[in-house]
C-alpha cells in the first residue's frame, strides 16, 4: 500500500527585491534547508503563448518547479556516501576552527543546479 503524497513544504515568497532588476525568493523544506534563488527579471523573454506580464512579475507557483527540482539535487547530494554535509556547514566549521571554504564543490550537483536554472522559465509545470 503506497502512501499519499504530501509536501510540507514551506514558500517564503519574495524576501527582497535587491533592485529593479533583482529578486530574491525563498523555501523551507520540512527538514529545514533553506533554499534561496535569485531571478533576473530582465533576463530571458517569457515563453510564447505564456500569460505571464513581465510587468506584474513572478507569481510564488511559478518557483515552485525549480525549489523541488533544487530539493531533489540536494536530496541526490545527500544519498552520495562520500558527501559530508557538516563539511560545508559554516558553524561546524568555525567551532572546529576549519580554514577554508564551506562551498559545496560537487560537480554533478553544480551541474545540476545550472541544468536547472537554464531549464527554468516563468509557467513551467516540472524540471
């Protein structure tokens, strides 16, 4: 028996507006990692046939896709046996007086995460 699928997700909508050109929009997953993605709203044009008012901005469902595909690639990164997630955790770091940088460097996930943000257009229903 399968169980039903429910998200507890958190969408914390836009956190700022760095300028006329920037915005910062923000998600909790349910076990508490934060994800942050910067659009650029003068980057490229909205699909053809799309509904969407460059004018009028981003509505929060138009994130939606690319915050679960953002998950889903951390949650890839987690599941590798080589990946130490207290490694790149700045507050272990500093309390064990680490040098260095606390960036995550795998690069299936960087490549990834730019899959994702090339794929990703205003309306899209998946990545």
């Amino acid at each position: 028996m399968r169980m039903p699928h429910k998200t507890a997700d958190s969408d914390f909508g836009l956190l700022q507006a760095v300028d006329e050109r920037l915005a910062m929009y923000g998600w909790l997953t349910n076990t508490g990692v934060k994800f942050i993605i910067v659009v650029d709203m003068f980057g490229r044009p909205a699909p053809e046939g799309s509904k969407m008012n460059a004018a009028l901005g981003l509505r929060d469902a138009d994130l939606k896709p690319a915050f679960r595909a953002l998950q889903t690639a951390y949650i890839g990164l987690l599941r590798n046996a080589f990946y130490n997630p207290d490694d790149h955790n700045p507050k272990v770091a500093n309390a064990q007086q680490r040098i260095g940088s606390t960036q995550i460097t795998s690069r299936k996930f960087i490549g990834e995460v730019k899959r994702i943000g090339d794929a990703w257009t205003p309306g899209i229903g998946t990545i």
